[in-house]
C-alpha cells in the first residue's frame, strides 16, 4: 500500500563513468552524442593550452567540467530541468535571467558536489 514507485526518468540512464577522457568520451556517445563536436574542441584547446603552459589545470578542468556535464546528462528528470532553466535564461527579463542563472548554477554545482564526494 505505502509502495513507492520510481519512474523511468528518475533512474540515471547508465552509471556515472570514472572522471577520464576516455570513459567521458564514451558516456557522452551513448547519452549525448550531439556534444561530442564541442567536447572534442574544447579537449584539443584544454590540451593547447596545457601544452603551452605546461600546467595540467586546463585538463584537469575540462574533465571536470565534462564528468558534470555527463552527471546531469545522465539523469533525465535533472537534464530537463537544466535545459528548461537554460531557455528560461536566454527569453527572460532580466530578473527572470538571474533566477535561472542561479538555477542553472544550483543543479551544476549539485553534480560537482556529487562528483566530489566519497563513494561509499
């Protein structure tokens, strides 16, 4: 009687891969394939400009930047919201803008907070 049902939407659609080009790369070819092209230019710039530093720090955000992107993506109910708040921000007033700014801030610091911490 008091069954609590899961949705679909609310499972992740395959587990959160391990933070590496490899594993991000293929997680974002099952999930979302459409952004690849900008994962794939935003690798090859990260990698430049580590190359041209001789610092890792632009790898080393770039993966974190993709393993949240994959985190959100991989939860449907989580991806609308953030497609949802990033319409918003692109058609609101300007109070509407900041509202969805801090929405859209609010669910990706949520996965990198998910993705920093420890597994259990």
């Amino acid at each position: 009687m008091g069954a609590t049902v899961t949705s679909a939407a609310d499972q992740p659609l395959i587990p959160q891969p391990p933070a590496t080009v490899t594993t991000l790369r293929q997680a974002l070819a099952q999930i979302a394939p459409a952004a690849l092209p900008a994962f794939t230019r935003e690798l090859d710039q990260a990698a430049d400009q580590a190359r041209h530093a001789s610092d890792l720090a632009p790898l080393q955000r770039f993966i974190a930047q993709w393993a949240a992107y994959v985190y959100v993506q991989r939860q449907p109910h989580l991806a609308a919201d953030l497609r949802r708040w990033e319409a918003a921000a692109a058609t609101a007033d300007a109070d509407g803008a900041r509202r969805a700014a801090a929405e859209i801030g609010r669910i990706l610091d949520a996965a990198h907070a998910a993705l920093a911490a420890p597994l259990t």
